[in-house]
C-alpha cells in the first residue's frame, strides 16, 4: 500500500523518467542561467545574447535527441543544420548529463568570456560523479557532448555574425523624426545589421507585414503628437503597480548611472534571457520531463533570435525617434524616463516582439493556459510575480516599455503582432 501511495503521489512529469533524467531536469535552469551569468559578464546586447542561448540550447536538445530513443531531433527543420550523427557508442552515453555539457560546452566556444564556463562543467561532473554515474559513460557523455558541440559551432560560423564588423556602421540622419541617440551617454546604434544574419527558422530575407508607424508630425492633435503625449502623461502619473512593472521588465545591458565623476554600470540580464529564465522555471514548477524541457529551452531560444532578427530590420528601416528625444525637443525639456532608453532606433519596441514570439511558441508547447512563478529578477531586489499564462507574460512586458517611457504604443501593439507572426511560421516547420 505505501508503494502504491508513493507512485499516486510522484509528480506527473517525473514519473517514467529516470534517475539521470531528474538529476539532469533539476540541474537544467541552473546550466542555462550559467550562460546568462557570462553574458551579464560580458554586457552582451540583446541581438547577441539571443543568438548565444540558441546555439547553446539547440546543442543541448541536440544531443539528447541523438542519443535518446524515441527523441527526433532538428534535422530537416532549421536551416543550412549540419548532419548530425552519433559519434560515441550508446550504451556509454548517459543523455541527461551529455545534454547539459553540450550546453556549457557550446556555450564556452560561442560567448567572448566562455571559459567561465569551465568551472561550471566542473562542477555538473562533480554533481554526477558523486551520484555514482559511471566513469566510462561520464567519459563517453562528454565526447559525445562535445562532438555535437563542434559541429554547432562551425555551423554558427556561417550565420554571418563574423562579418558584421565588416559592414557600414550606422549613421545618424539629422532628420527630425529620426533616431538620434540618447542621454545620459549618447551611445552609437547597436547592431544595425543584424538583419543580415541567417535566420534558424524562418526563410532568409523574411518580411513579416505590419502597420507603418504613426507619420512623425508633432502638430497638436495629430497621430505622432497623440502617441507622444501619451508616453508624457503616463510617465507623469504611473502609480506603484506600473512603476513595479516598468522595472521589472527592464532587461537593459545598456543602463549607466553617473555619480558626480563616477560612471556606473548596471548591467541587467537581457529580453531573451528574461525568458529563458522563465522557461526553466515554469518546467521546475510543473515537472516537465527533460526531453520536452529541452525542446521548449531550444525552440524558443531559436524563434526569439528570429524575432530579433526581423525586429532589427524593421528598427533601421523606420529608424524612428525616441520618445525622450521628442518629448525633450518638443514638450519638455527637462523631462526623463524611468527607465534608461537602449541604444537602437525605436520601432517596433524588441522586447515586444521577442516576448510576444517565446510565449507563442511556448504555449504551442507547453500549453495555453500554463501558469508559473517569475523569480527572475529577484536578482536585483524585485519581488517575484505570478502569471496565468505566458502570453499574459509577454503582455505585461511589452506595456512595460510605455510605463517606461521608453516606446510610444504602435510600436508594442505592432511589435506584438510581428512576434506573433515569427512564431506562426516557425511553428509551421517544427510543430509538425
């Protein structure tokens, strides 16, 4: 009878999983946040960091799925995706600890400062070992791991990441509707072209239809005036609940704070980061088996670099103004934000789209109505929040931005409508 109680009670995602299974599902947002830990080192711009988690997260659910029986892998599905094979017999694999070393291994190739890493696989070997995992398969695991990690990072070089510094840098128009940079340091626009990078699951080139933005036009009462005064009278009259909000959802590598002569950094875990995060946190809550919290981690991890991709383009084709810049020329000089304005021209607002596209794929995954515990930003002394579901997420996030006073509405309505729109067509190809 207390056996029979035993198996009514073990969580539903846990049952039929082995015991590497759960150690590796226990240790599996631990791996991912070491990736996030570097990037924060390394003050990784929000395109990059999206691209770092993919490459990373793809080689871990890689490898499990190559090693794993019953588990398909990506091949066929991402584009230009190198053939895959096993390298290392089966039986001296253990898939669970051979997926998390892909990721730190992936991950020590790919960012500027991933020999941190090392200390980090350091440790998931130790934690194995001493849970009796056998010499020959931690041996075997790791050379399969890093076997597939190779052949993902020679894929990552044909992506056109090591060309961009090679392209024209961006130049400021002077035109008065267009992005100028910004107080308090003025900084150049971040990646104007990384547009030019190769998608993992949309077509090259993908153009996702959305509204224009609002015509710049600061006449009273006109569509631009309209949306500029919103963002100045919010910013004036947000209550505690709002301001909360605007902060939570920050995400910003980029914040610098001046102390008389002092210049400090914050830096901030970035808008997909924020997601992986919730990611590993909502499969932790809900017991979700280590095969399809793997999937979920590389998918998403895949469609919000999209997204940032297609964001991108269309930021440097509307290249449209700031709010601080507008309302400081054309309102109030003296007025501030909440939060710091990024770097980057301001339509469509990208944590709009690349929130909106992770919580797409993410309930198609995991489910539409799945609710979880956010502690991300615990981190930096927020309390954690609660939501019904990861679309009521990423709505929270994208009106964060105007509680932020840092984008005008269309761009988070239209940014929304364009995640969405990535995440569609990405599910065409690998939600079959």
């Amino acid at each position: 009878m207390k056996q029979l109680l035993w198996l009514v009670l073990l969580p539903a995602g846990l049952f039929g999983q082995n015991k590497w299974e759960r150690l590796a599902s226990a240790r599996l947002r631990s791996v991912s946040f070491a990736l996030s830990e570097v990037m924060l080192h390394d003050g990784a711009n929000p395109p990059a960091a999206s691209r770092f988690y993919a490459y990373a997260l793809v080689a871990g659910y890689e490898t499990y799925a190559l090693y794993q029986s019953g588990q398909s892998g990506l091949q066929g599905r991402v584009n230009e995706y190198p053939a895959l094979r096993p390298t290392v017999a089966a039986d001296s694999v253990c898939a669970p600890f051979a997926a998390l070393w892909a990721i730190l291994e992936t991950g020590r190739g790919i960012m500027p400062s991933g020999q941190e890493l090392s200390a980090r696989q350091a440790e998931l070997e130790a934690f194995f070992r001493e849970k009796k995992l056998p010499e020959y398969r931690i041996a075997g695991s790791k050379a399969a791991a890093e076997a597939v990690a190779r052949e993902i990072l020679n894929w990552a070089k044909t992506d056109g990441y090591p060309q961009l510094t090679a392209l024209p840098r961006y130049r400021p128009t002077g035109a008065p509707g267009d992005w100028a940079p910004t107080p308090p340091d003025w900084m150049g626009a971040v990646e104007p072209q990384w547009h030019t990078l190769r998608p993992f699951l949309l077509d090259r080139n993908t153009v996702i239809e959305i509204p224009e933005p609002a015509p710049f036009d600061t006449t009273s009462g006109s569509p631009f005036f309209q949306l500029m005064d919103e963002v100045y009278q919010t910013s004036r009259s947000l209550n505690d609940e709002q301001r909360e909000i605007a902060l939570y959802w920050d995400c910003n590598p980029f914040a610098i704070f001046h102390a008389g002569h002092m210049m400090i950094g914050i830096k901030k875990i970035s808008p997909a980061g924020h997601w992986i995060n919730i990611i590993g946190q909502a499969c932790e809550q809900h017991d979700i088996a280590l095969g399809k919290a793997l999937q979920a981690h590389a998918l998403t991890a895949m469609v919000m670099a999209d997204a940032f991709i297609v964001c991108w383009q269309e930021k440097y084709r509307s290249n449209r103004i700031r709010p601080i810049t507008a309302i400081n020329r054309h309102l109030d000089a003296r007025w501030e934000p909440v939060l710091q304005t990024p770097p980057f021209p301001e339509y469509v607002s990208g944590h709009s789209a690349v929130s909106a596209a992770g919580a797409e794929m993410l309930s198609r995954l995991l489910g539409e109505d799945l609710g979880f515990t956010d502690h991300t930003e615990v981190l930096y002394g927020m309390k954690p929040r609660r939501f019904k579901s990861f679309r009521s997420a990423a709505d929270e996030a994208s009106i964060s931005r105007l509680y932020g006073g840092i984008h005008f509405r269309d761009a988070l309505d239209n940014g929304q409508l364009q995640g969405r729109a990535v995440a569609e067509k990405a599910w065409a190809r690998v939600g079959k």
